[in-house]
C-alpha cells in the first residue's frame, strides 16, 4: 500500500510535468498544498467522480486557481473523466484542463477561479445555499442535505478586498459548513509576502467570528487530518485552517522561492526533483498501486447510493417537498409558470400605473415570489432603495436559516460573487440588488458570471441621471453600454410595468448566463400595447408606435427615454412626419432575433434613425448608422433634482425632436 507521501507525491510529478510540458502555468501551488489535498480528498471529501452532480456531495473549490494543476490532478487520480492525455494537454487550444479551472469544461470542477479572491466568495455562497436548503428541506429524521463546502486559498485570496466582503458575512451567518484551508507559503509573484502582507490572518478570522486552527504543519498528513476533525467539531461557525507550507515542495532548488510561483522548473530541476521525491517514474507515468490509493469512485457510489436511500425515505415521507426538492435541483421553474406570468402581465398591463421601474420591479416579485420556492435574494445595504424585498421575504440569519432574503451590507462585489456560489451550488435562483453604478464595484464577480453561465439576477437601480441629487458620483453614464459588452449578458432596461416583468420573466427563464435589470428611480409613463407588442416584447425590441405606410424617420428608445420617444414622435406626427417608435428594452435580446424580425422593426431602407437613453452613445452608433444621431451624454452628471439634470444635460423631447429634423 503506497503511503501518504507517495499518493501526494503523485500530485507533484503530474503538475510539475504538465507545466513543463506546457511551458507554462504554476507549479508551486500544487507542489505545496499536494498532502494537505491528499489527507481531504482520501480521508473527507465526499464525492462521486461518476457523478460530479450528486446534489449532496461536498464541494471542493481552488480559489487560488493558479495552482489547476492541483485540482485537475486530484479529479483524474480519484477517477473523474479526466484522463491523462487531458493532463498532457494542459493549457492547450480546447483542452479539457485550461489554465485557470472553468467551469463547465472539466468534470468536478465547480466554480471557474483565478481572479483572486472569488473562489473564496463562491464558496461561501455554496456553504450559504447548503445552509438554507437543509433548513428549507430537513426534517426531523430527514437529513436530506448534508455536506461541507471545502475552499483551498493562497495569500492573494486574503489580500483582495473581496475577501474582507464575503468571510465578514459569513462569519455573521455561521456558515458551519465552511471549512477553508490557507496555503500560507509566504510567497506570492513578487517575491517573499513579509514586504506587503504582514496580516495577521488568524486574528483577522477570529475578528469576523470564524473558528481558526493556528499554525498547522502542512505537510505533516495526520495534523492536517487533526485540524479538519477539529473543524468539523465546530458547527456554529466557518472554519479557517491556517496550514504552513512550502511553496515548491521537493524541488531542492527553487522551493520555498518565488521563482517556483508560475514557471516550468526546467529538466534539470524535476529531474532534481524526482531523485529529492524518489520518484522514479517517467514523465505522466502513474503506477497501479497509487492509482489504486486514489480511486474513488467506489466509494462514491456508495455514498450515493446511501443518499438515494435517504432521498427514498424523505419521499415518502414528504412526496410535495422531494418533488420540489427534485424540480429545484434540476434548475426547472415550476409548474403553471406561465400561466402565472400571464396573469400578472395583465393585471399590470390593465392597472396602467405610471411608476418607477423599482417599483414595478418590486410589484413582480410579490407576484412571482410566491411561486417560486427557490428565489434568494438581497441587496447590499440599499433595499429600501432598490426595493428588492417583496411581502413574503424572510431575512436569512445565523440561528434561522429558513429564509430567502439577505441583508449583504455594502458589499456589492462580495454579493455577486456569493450569489454566483449560490447559483453554482443549484436549487436557488439568486437576486442581488445595488445602484447601477456601483455595478463597477461587481463587475469582475458580473464578468464571471457571464464566462461560467450561471443563472444570476442583477438588479441594478437608479439607472441614470434621473437619480438627480446625489449627484454624478451617483449618476452612470458609461454602465450600461460596459454591461452590454460582456460576452453572455443579458441586459434589461424596461421602461414601464409591463416590460418590467417581461424582463423579469426572462432573467428567471434564463438558464444560460445572468440577466441585469436596468431600473429607475424616477416614474416612468405608461404605455398602451397591442397583443401583439406584448408579445413582441420577448424579442428584447419591437415598434411600440407606428404611422401610415413607411416611416421617415425612427426614433429607438429605452427605459425611462421611452417616454420622450414617445412624446417626441406626438409632435412629429401632429406635424405630417411619419415617425415609428422603437421600444428597446434589451439590445441583445434583439440582435439575437432573425433577420427577418430585425428587418421589420428597423427595415433598412430607413436610414433616418435617432436613439436616445441617458448614457452613453457608443452602444447606439450601430443601429442609426453614419446617418443617424443619439440624444445620450458623454459626459459625467451634474448634482440637482432629476427632471432639472435632464433638462441641464439634453436629454429632452425638444433635443429628440431636433435630432429627428437635423436627420431628415
């Protein structure tokens, strides 16, 4: 039987020699943290490599993603889909085994990391989502979900500002399920950490009330395998193990360096490296015997097949909560969702209430909300603002879990990166709700959830100028056309109740990346449909107002400029010009329809075309052409009540007009 340092050591060779072979990536990481791995992974972690999406496995999150190696040699060891030919293609064109994880292209990778710091968030947001569905789904006798979320994190996780964000709130919540391990190896790219890290993390851990295990040999198997026991022993708070190791462990000449952060070791140094090891076998070369030591999957089917039965007494017991609990996990939305859309739709639509769109907004959720089982959500200590909390919302605590609201605090990058561990884990759709601009406070935490695909709900308030008096440190200008140029992000800028919920309705729907809602401070009018517009509002773009015959000129307009497209196209109309109407709540929505569609809301052979939104101009350039004009601001904002800004800044009716008259 191979010991604990062989099976570990098994880690070491197949980083080292993917990183040569690559002639990139990070070997240090994996290197060190190789028997800290070892003793989770063998002794812990409950999983099925052939099932990566057991729902009641435990989750393993690489924070510090730098070190890929670690985790793509943990999955192909412990028998996941990963072969070795996965491991010598490391960071190759559409390789299995990228350079950061990712999520969705590697089996048992559950969170896409590398930018520092947010893996740590994720995995609070899985060790959150455990934590309300066991109090949403358990009952006594029923332990239907039961797990730990496990989080690897190196000196640059702690240094982000985002660490502070999430481990704060988690510490309030007592996420007991969390148990996070500190590579503390004292060494980051530029060198030793002692010149700008200087910490101290345990007491900073205590300070936001988790448990912390000091001073843990990181390479000593049994008093790592000691600070897990004690971690678990400790249910009402996360966990911090603060294990000390050697960045580079076994290359005799560069470990403990800098030099072994993120660069191939070189021939002669694994060569060093294998005789300091005694390992003795060739490049990608794995013998049987720890093979055997590895493999998991036995094991795991076990431990599924256990759950199963568990799962099988549960429904008996409670048939409505398992099949919810079934439904939930799936990602499907319940049962007569339309049918429950519709009605809301109409009741809105019929209502014909002139209002801000937070406030629609807000009206949606107490619409849905009660349909929907697995809506979680919260704002970042703006709720009363963003009108995020719906009639039926039950703050989440630390001693009441059997809840859907939180209260994130200022800590809007933290909450979206939590909300992506959220959505990451299944069985809820999270919502997270702050001003539009601080929306750049986030954006890495939105550009992720874009990149991994995951449903997230953004609800983004105060969406322009109209905000008024707090004046243009407040006021976005550049933020919607930034959101719009992350790849796989929806965004939604409806301008009355009933685009309101049709944007809603897609965010929910959504099932391949997140959705923004781009709402107002301000009220907005309302405006008449026909069945038909209503239903064309699907199509993220449709003609809200036409004339006789073909149009002179276009007038496209979103959210809270509807309105002055509208009343605009009044006074052309009362003048014999023939002006169309564009209502364009969603730009991707739109170009994601056929060309068919596209050319019978904005037909070519009209060139004569003005966009008007309070923002940027760049996202309108495309569709009114060289001919064309954008009633928006390239400009920051001024401080006075919202209509005056308007006014100061152009954004009118009479410029819309003007604009209308200068293209034809």
């Amino acid at each position: 039987m191979p010991s604990r340092r062989d099976l570990a050591n098994a880690i070491r060779a197949l980083s080292m020699d993917a990183v040569q072979a690559a002639q990139s990536g990070h070997p240090g990481a994996p290197m060190g943290m190789a028997d800290i791995a070892e003793v989770l992974w063998n002794d812990f972690l409950r999983h099925n490599p052939a099932n990566p999406h057991w729902a009641n496995r435990d989750r393993f999150v690489l924070s510090n993603g730098h070190g890929s190696m670690l985790l793509y040699s943990l999955l192909h060891l412990s028998g996941y889909d990963v072969s070795i030919d996965d491991l010598r293609d490391f960071r190759q064109l559409h390789s299995r085994t990228p350079g950061h994880p990712e999520f969705g292209y590697t089996p048992g990778v559950e969170t896409t990391t590398g930018p520092l710091g947010q893996g740590l968030a994720n995995a609070v947001g899985m060790a959150l989502a455990e934590k309300v569905l066991a109090a949403q789904f358990n009952r006594p006798g029923h332990e239907l979900v039961d797990h730990y979320t496990y989080c690897f994190l190196g000196d640059g996780c702690l240094m982000e500002g985002i660490s502070h964000e999430a481990c704060s709130l988690a510490g309030t919540l007592g996420l007991g399920k969390l148990v996070c391990v500190y590579d503390d190896n004292g060494i980051s790219i530029d060198g030793k950490v002692e010149g700008w890290f200087t910490d101290d993390t345990p007491g900073r851990f205590e300070a936001y009330g988790w448990h912390v295990v000091r001073d843990v040999d990181g390479h000593d198997p049994e008093a790592v395998r000691r600070a897990i026991e004690e971690a678990h022993a400790v249910t009402d708070r996360p966990s911090m193990i603060c294990a000390k190791t050697i960045i580079g462990f076994g290359a005799p000449n560069v470990c403990g360096t800098h030099g072994v952060h993120g660069a191939p070791l070189g021939d002669e140094e694994i060569q060093a490296t294998r005789e300091f090891l005694g390992w003795e076998h060739a490049p990608f070369e794995v013998p049987e015997q720890i093979y055997g030591g590895w493999d998991a999957r036995e094991r795991g089917r076990k431990a599924e097949a256990a759950w199963e039965q568990t799962f099988e007494a549960y429904e008996r017991a409670h048939p409505e909560l398992a099949r919810d609990f079934r439904r939930r996990m799936s990602g499907e939305l319940p049962g007569h969702w339309d049918t429950h859309v519709q009605a809301l739709l109409d009741s809105i639509n019929d209502a014909g209430k002139s209002d801000a769109t937070r406030k629609h907004s807000q009206t949606v959720l107490n619409g849905l909300g009660p349909y929907l089982s697995e809506i979680i959500g919260g704002s970042a200590d703006l709720t009363g603002s963003n009108n995020t909390k719906w009639d039926d919302s039950t703050p989440i605590t630390a001693d009441d879990a059997d809840g859907n609201y939180l209260f994130y605090g200022v800590r809007e990058f933290g909450m979206t990166a939590i909300n992506n561990g959220v959505s990451l884990h299944g069985g809820f759709i999270p919502y997270g709700g702050t001003f539009l601009v601080f929306s750049d406070y986030a954006r890495n935490a939105v550009r992720m959830a874009a990149l991994m695909g995951v449903r997230n709900v953004f609800v983004f308030t105060h969406d322009s100028i109209g905000l008024g008096e707090d004046g243009p440190t407040h006021q976005p200008i550049e933020h919607l056309a930034a959101l719009r140029l992350i790849p796989n992000m929806s965004l939604w800028r409806p301008c009355d109740g009933v685009e309101t919920v049709v944007a809603w309705q897609a965010a929910l729907e959504r099932r391949d990346g997140p959705t923004a809602l781009a709402l107002t401070r301000q009220k907005t009018r309302h405006e008449s449909r026909s069945d038909e517009q209503l239903a064309n509002i699907r199509r993220g773009g449709y003609v809200l107002s036409d004339c006789e015959g073909e149009p002179e000129a276009i007038i496209i307009g979103t959210g809270s400029e509807v309105g002055l497209a509208m009343e605009a196209a009044e006074r052309l109309m009362a003048e014999g010009r023939r002006i169309r109407v564009v209502s364009m709540p969603s730009v991707d929505t739109f170009e994601a329809q056929d060309a068919r569609y596209r050319e019978t809301v904005l037909p070519g052979t009209v060139r004569a075309r003005v966009a008007v939104e309070a923002g940027s101009h760049e996202p309108w350039l495309r569709f009114v052409g060289l001919d064309g004009q954008v009633v928006g601001i390239n400009r920051f904002g001024e401080s006075a009540p919202g209509p005056a800004v308007y006014e100061h800044l152009g954004i009118t009716a009479e410029a819309v007009v003007r604009a209308v008259k200068d293209v034809l």
